[in-house]
C-alpha cells in the first residue's frame, strides 16, 4: 500500500473530506481550521448618544423599487418612470407647498433620462448617499432635492446624520464541537444556536450562514457605514462566499442594525454600529 492510499484512507476515516467533490474541499478545510482555533471575547462600548436613522430605496432592474423603512425618516413613492417633460409637468401640478422633501431620482442621460418621485417626511437637514458616490447634505430650506443614480441595480441612503456612532466591537471565534456555533452581533454574545443569532457555523458547502434574517455583502476593502448603507439589493445575501469566504463584509443584522466584519483563518472581528433598526 502506498503513501497516498494511507493518507487517503486516514482522511475518510477522520471526516470523509477527501472524499467530498473538490468544490467542497476549500469550505470544509475553512470549517476544520475554525473549530481548532481559540475564542477570543467581544468587546462592549458604551451606548452611544446618537442613533443613526437610515431609510434605503433600493433599485434592480429585476424586481423595481422597495424601500426599506428605518427610524423617524418616512419615504413614500410618488411616481416613476418619468421622462424630462413628464417631470416638470408633474412637478409643477404638485407644487412647492407640502411640509414634505421632494426628492427626484434621475437616471439615464439625454433622451433616455427617467425619474422616480418621492416624498420624505422629515423635519430636519438630510443627508442622502447613492451607491458609489459621496454623502450630499441638504438643508430644510430646500425641500426639493434631485439626485443622479445608476441606471442597473442601486441603493439610496437617506440618513439624518453624518455620524457612524459605535454601538459595539470586537473579535469573536465559532467553534464547531464546543457548543458555540452561532453569534449575535445585536447582543455581543456566542451561543449554540436560537432565535436571535446572526451568524452560523455549519457543516455544508458555504461554512457561514446568515440566520434570522441576517444578510451579508462581501465588499472590497473595509467599508464605512456609508458604504454598507447603500450596498445594491442584488449584493445582499445570505450565507457568505464559499470559495474564498475571508475578507470584508457588510451585514445587517437580525434585529436590522449594519455592522461590518473582517473575516481571516484566526477568527473574526466585527464593528456594529448604532442605527435605528429597520422597521420594513
């Protein structure tokens, strides 16, 4: 018998992993490594006196526009798929008098432009991002705003401030045989699983899994609050990538609060910040 048939035989009898199809070798391989690994606790800050409310109007060309409710900034559609003169005729009809923003999202150039109406029920100065570009801030004297979007899939942040407060941070590990196989980022705790856990540690083709309505973004560098606010709706998912999962994420966590998380062979780190959880 000869070295490789020893070894071969020894890996089935330890898990069967060899055994598998290749494209199940990398997450089982990630899987093993994370359940021989140490934890390391998460770190706890201090409540933070500002909460960031934050209402998404998110965009695919597949599926149209939702809007994803969050805290004291209500946004309502009023109209969609406007051309350059249907949009004046429609604005002059509305008028300037609501206590209402009016906030106009252009897309396309030329001929081709087309716009989406909303209303934004808030008070106070806003400050509205889109994927790919840098936060605009509008004061309340001027109650109409229009914005240039991508024309595929995109999401708009309309937030009340420009602060990314920090609600929690720290680092974490999910062992496989210790009874810690899941983390809830809202509660900073690891547990063997339940109702609020965000993240799951599983024996399965994607070795991460989001739970209770979590979702995952991986993104390309260390993102700021910002950035994950407007990741496009087509980006969200719910388990993290299976070829090679290490790297930065944005989440959402189950009780609808973002957060980023950095994720490398010795375990993971994590920032959550305090954001008014999303409502619908």
């Amino acid at each position: 018998m000869n070295k490789a048939t020893t070894s071969r035989r020894r890996a089935r009898r330890a898990g069967g992993v060899l055994s598998r199809p290749s494209r199940f070798l990398v997450p089982w391989v990630f899987g093993l490594a994370l359940s021989l690994t140490a934890c390391v606790g998460a770190v706890r800050v201090a409540a933070p006196l500002v909460i960031v409310n934050v209402t998404r109007i998110m965009s695919s060309q597949a599926g149209g526009t939702a809007i994803r409710q969050a805290g004291s900034i209500r946004v309502a559609r009023l109209a969609g798929d406007l051309t350059a003169t249907a949009l004046d005729a429609y604005l002059t009809r509305k008028g300037g008098q609501e206590a209402d923003w009016t906030l106009v999202v252009t897309r396309g150039t030329g001929a081709a432009t087309t716009s989406e109406v909303f209303a934004i029920a808030f008070e106070r100065k806003v400050y509205v991002r889109t994927h790919g570009q840098t936060l605009q801030s509008f004061e309340p004297s001027k109650r109409t705003v229009t914005i240039t979007a991508e024309t595929g899939d995109t999401s708009i942040a309309i937030l009340d401030t420009d602060q990314e407060p920090v609600r929690a941070e720290g680092s974490f590990q999910l062992l496989r045989f210790s009874g810690t196989t899941d983390f809830d980022f809202d509660s900073g705790k690891r547990s063997g699983g339940g109702k609020d856990s965000d993240i799951h540690l599983a024996w399965k083709a994607s070795p991460l899994i989001a739970r209770n309505g979590a979702q995952w973004a991986k993104v390309s560098d260390d993102p700021t609050l910002g950035d994950c606010t407007t990741v496009k709706p087509g980006d969200w998912k719910g388990d993290v990538d299976s070829v090679w999962p290490y790297g930065d994420y944005c989440f959402l966590s189950s009780e609808g609060r973002f957060g980023k998380m950095h994720y490398e062979l010795k375990g993971f780190s994590y920032k959550l910040w305090e954001t008014a959880k999303t409502s619908s």
